[in-house]
C-alpha cells in the first residue's frame, strides 16, 4: 500500500502557487505561511462531509471532490468575500489510487476556477469524509451578515431552487445520467462567489442555501429580529423539478429542500434592479420572493410541519 | 434528540472574544470575521483526529477535545508562530450530551491556556472524529521550517520523548490511572508553543515530534538537504518509561514512537546555551541528541526496521 506521504505528494501536492497567491509557503512544512493583503479582514469557514449523510459514497469521485470544496465556497460568497486559501481533510476508509485521482481533479478544478490555492491538508484512515477549511478576504465593513435585514426589504434569491433536493430524489431512484440538470445541480454546485462580491455593497443581509430556504431564511430572520412574508409561487424552481418529481414535491423541495447552495438576499427594494443587472453579466438570475417585516417568523406560506435540513434529529429534506 | 444548531450553541458558544482577539465577527454566520495584525504572516494547519486510529474512542471526552486541538496546535508551535484563532469540526455517532460537555470542557480549557480563539466549526454525524484548523501569526522570515538545517548544527529535542508510545501502550494494557505521567503524556500532550517562540530566533530549522524522532527527523533531513548522526543514548526518555515498558521497548519508544508533541530543531552549536537558558525560564529541558551533517540518512542508531508512524502502510511505533 502506498504511505499517507506518497498519496499527498502524488494527488495533492498542487504546482507552485503564483507570486499573485499570497503563499509565501505552501504544502510541505507543518504549517503554510500565507500573507494576508494590508487593511482587510479574514472571513474564515470549515465544513465537513460525510459520506452517506451529505453525499452518497458512490458518487463520482470527482464530483465527491468539487462538491466538498463548493460547499465551503459557498460561506465565503454570503460573505461577499474574496476566496484565497483552502485546506483539506480528507479521511478515507482505504487508498484507492484512481478514486484518489478523480476526487483530486474535482478539487483541484474548483481551486482553480474560484481562485483558491491548496495549502495544506491532512489524510487518515476511517469512514469517508472530507473537511474543507476555507479563507478569504473582504475590506472591513463590506462582509455581508445574516444579522442586517430591515423591514421593508425585499428578499431574493440567486439562481433556482429545489435542485439539491430534485438531484438527491433522482439519484435515489437510481437515476445515473450525470448529465440531468438536477443531478448536475445536487452534485456539482457552484458557489455563487461572483454573485455575493457583486452584490455586497447592495445586500442588508445574506446566507447561503444549505440547509434550505425555509430554515435558512429563519436564521437571517432571528439574527436580524424581523420577520417575513414568502410569496411561494415567485419561487424559481430548477429546470426539470416539476417534471421530475411532481408538483407538490417540487415546491416542496425549492422551500425545504438542502444543497442548492444560492444565496439568499435581503436588499432595499430599489436595490432590486441594480442588483439583478449586476448579475445578469454573470448570467445569473435574481429573483424576488417576498419581504422583509417587522415582527418574526415566516408567513405567506404552509409549512406543513416542513422544517429544512438539520443533523440530529431535524427533518429531511 | 437536540438539534445540531442546539448542541452547538450549548457547548461551542464560547464567551465574546476580547477585544485584542482581533474577531470583529465570531460564531454564528457564514464565516467568522477575522481581523490579522499588520504585516504579519498567517501559519495555517489542520489535523484530523479519529478514533480508534490517533486516540482511545474510549478515552475521556475531556482529554478527546484537548487533544485534538493540541496536535493543531503542535504545528504552530513548530513554526514559532503566536496561536490565534482555531476552527473545529466534530462528527459524532450520536449526541450525548455529558460527553460533549466533558469534549467542549477540555477542548476549551487548551483554547484559553493558549490564548486561542473558537471562531466557527460544524458538526457532522458518523464515526468519531475531530478536525482542527488552526491560524496563528508569525512575522515575515521569523517562522522556523524544516528546509533550514546546515551541516554542523546540533540537534535538540524539548522536553521528554516516548511518552506518547508509552502512555498508549499503559491505556492497551488497561491502565487507567489518569494521574500516570505516561497516560497524562498520551491523553494531554502541552503543545510547545512557547519553546517555539522563544527559539526561533535561533533554530535553524524545527518540527514537532508526531509520527516518531526519526520518522520527523528524516522530513527535516530531507527538506533541507543534509544527513544526521544521532546519539541515542543521550535521548531523554519520559518519566517512568522504562520502568513501564522495560529497557529496550523505552529506547524504541522514543526513537520511533507516536504522538510525543516535543520539537526537534537544529540550531548553531554557539546558540545552545542560549536556547537552554530560555527554555529553563518555560520549566523545560532542551536536551542535544545529535549533530547535523552533509551527506542524507541517519547514523549512529540501529534502525531495526523501525519507522515512525504513517497511516496506511506505514509500521505502527
């Protein structure tokens, strides 16, 4: 069997950052020394994935790879912060050589794609998972919150909803085309990174979509002690959801559903139209789904005891 | 069963962070906000423990939470950076709620004693594990490396080594004695933070003792391009170790055992007294155990075989 150094050195020893990357020393010591940019703040994240409770472990190793980073990318853009740094953890019940390859390429591309150089990391053996530590930076007073929504904003959200849950559905049934939209939505997400820098200085507040619109939406609520009313029908739903899995579990799965990883807005209603011809140019869509009130909890929709994702104890998507 | 988002707030919503922790944003949004001190670089590690594999499952949950984040920690010792901020991931079979007190309790106490602030983590249900990222801050050209080692230097260990081989093979015997110097060495090793800081103006180069003397000492030979003549029988064994596993099992203990946490640096001949003085004032030894010299490889210590510890494939200590 190949040693925990050869299978770093092979799989994870990334080229040589840029001049540009603010690694002055990367993989290879105890510690990578980065060089943070003058006058800005760290925003710092870290998720781990279990096989078998946040991905299926047969799953391509390469979307095992990329999914694992984008959902840490994902922290940093509801922070409107700039990614700069990953580490990663990755703890493997064996040393399959060419999974190692594939889960490999699907990080290593995601790096490459969201500006994120590798810079250290660690390999143990056990149950299939993998932690992803992420850095980025933001000038003070520029990070978006999950504390500033006001009453009277209008809320609203990045890209379609439902596609995590749609995806996670049809690959239970057995649905193996990587090609289906949703399946490419549940196990290959992109973080909306351009979409939280463009909008930062517009956003009152901002979270990801992980655990589901509704219960994350919750979270802004109570940080921000205000209150709100959904118009269900404005939902975007993900393309091929309705066909997929029917009427009432899509609207389900777009309000409840896990993973979509969209960002979740609250911005001043003349904000709106700025905000959406900002990213129009990333190709993205902005759509409103209600407003921010004063009071607390969520109106305007039956939650039919419909909670979103927790770990112990909370319900299913 | 408690949610997750209650058993994070119970046990892992650490007291408001001073306002010289440099944390204008802590637990409980996407990100933390971290605020890194002017011209100084960021040393960044991260290590995963899980158990049955780096500790007892059944060990105590305090000794579980402070060890983890002493094996992190143990890396910015080696690179003589300051300890700042930590992130900690925990996946747990399932919620229990004194253990996690006992986890958190340990896991905080280290986080004090070090003047480290929890900034953010999440927690994932499977087998036991837990993954610590660590930040600290180090100024530029003062961090020690394992690249630095020249021909002539001494070499030098802090503290006592084969104490954590030791104190893992009392805890196989059954010994639960915490008050055992050996099992208080395995179960809560003292990361040398601050040998590394008071000597890295004088090493030439440093790394802590984790997979074995001789595993670390050859990534040291190797990073920097030189050979070593050990003397064995100058190295310090911990207390009650040879009386505890007899002659031979002492000496192969701390040539090649596990989980000791001490560093091992080289440094100029000249520099040793110095480097003695300063650490007498911490109440810790620096003890010569070899000199460095050109060439590759390690002399004067009859292998047997022995390697330090890798995870897949490598030799157990």
């Amino acid at each position: 069997m190949a040693s925990e150094f050869e299978l770093i050195a092979r799989h994870f020893t990334p080229a040589a950052p840029g001049p540009d990357a603010g690694v002055p020393l990367g993989v290879g010591d105890d510690c990578a020394l980065l060089a943070p940019r003058p006058g800005l703040q760290l925003a710092v994240s870290v998720d781990t994935s279990v096989a078998g409770v946040h991905f299926p472990a047969d799953a391509p190793a390469d979307a095992i790879g990329h999914r694992a980073l984008a959902v840490s990318l994902s922290d940093l853009a509801a922070m409107g912060a700039e990614s700069r740094w990953c580490l990663m953890s990755v703890t493997l019940e064996d040393d399959n050589d060419s999974w190692m390859a594939g889960f490999a390429s699907g990080f290593h591309a995601l790096c490459q794609a969201s500006g994120t150089a590798l810079v250290g990391g660690d390999m143990t053996r056990g149950q299939l998972a993998i932690g992803v530590t992420v850095m980025g930076e933001v000038a003070p007073g520029q990070a978006m919150t999950r504390s500033g929504a006001r009453a009277g904003d209008v809320l609203a959200v990045t890209g379609a909803l439902g596609g995590g849950a749609g995806g996670l559905a049809l690959w239970q049934r057995g649905e193996r085309d990587l090609t289906h939209p949703l399946l490419g939505r549940y196990l290959k997400p992109t973080p909306r990174l351009a979409a939280g820098l463009a909008l930062r200085d517009l956003a009152t507040a901002a979270i990801d979509i992980s655990d589901g619109l509704l219960a994350d939406l919750e979270h802004v609520l109570t940080a921000s002690g205000v209150g709100a009313r959904l118009e269900p029908e404005a939902l975007p739903l993900a393309r091929g959801l309705r066909e997929s899995l029917g009427e009432k579990a899509a609207w389900r799965a777009a309000l409840c559903g896990g993973d979509d990883y969209e960002l979740l807005l609250s911005l001043p209603g003349e904000a709106l139209g700025e905000a959406q011809r900002r990213l129009t140019l990333e190709g993205l869509a902005l759509t409103p789904i209600g407003t921010v009130c004063s009071g607390s909890g969520v109106s305007g929709v039956d939650l039919d005891g419909a909670r979103g994702w927790q770990h112990f104890g909370g319900g299913e998507p």
